[in-house]
C-alpha cells in the first residue's frame, strides 16, 4: 500500500530536470510535465497488462478446477471399535 503513495512522488522527482551553473553558484530545478504525463501513461500501462495477466491466471485456474474429477472413497469397516458410518 505504501508503494502506491510513494509511486506519484517518484513520479514528479523523475519529472523533475536539475541544472547547476558552477559560474553563478546557482541550481535551478524545473518541472517537466511531459515527462511526468508519460512516465504516469507507462505506469497506468503497465498496472493495466499486471492485472490483466492476474486476471487470466485466475480464470485458467478456474477452469483446471471445473475440469477435474474427484473421487471420494469411504470405507466402512464393520470393526468393533465404535467407529462406523453411523458414528461419524
């Protein structure tokens, strides 16, 4: 859950373009919203094909489970330890 908070914040950093003029002794940090947009289309991208993939995982599982058989034996052994079908 923490990863989705911190996923705009990384957003913006990566968005963001530093320069340094050693001669002015200045730094200037500027915003680059193209980037950011295409960096969030990538991310939403992605999200997307995840749980699509997720998605179809679950549903071929489903479909293993629907397409098997199970059988069940029970035997009743007519011991005398008290334990028969009547019991159970």
């Amino acid at each position: 859950m923490r990863i989705l908070i911190a996923i705009p914040a990384l957003l913006m950093l990566g968005a963001c373009q530093v320069t340094k003029d050693d001669a002015n002794d200045t730094t200037t940090v500027t915003y680059n919203g193209d980037v950011a947009e295409n960096a969030a289309a990538d991310v939403s991208a992605t999200a997307q094909n995840v749980a699509s993939d997720i998605g179809n995982g679950v549903n071929d599982a489903a479909d293993k489970v629907k397409n098997t058989d199970v059988n069940v034996t029970v035997n009743d052994h007519d011991a005398d330890d008290g334990n028969t079908a009547a019991n159970r």
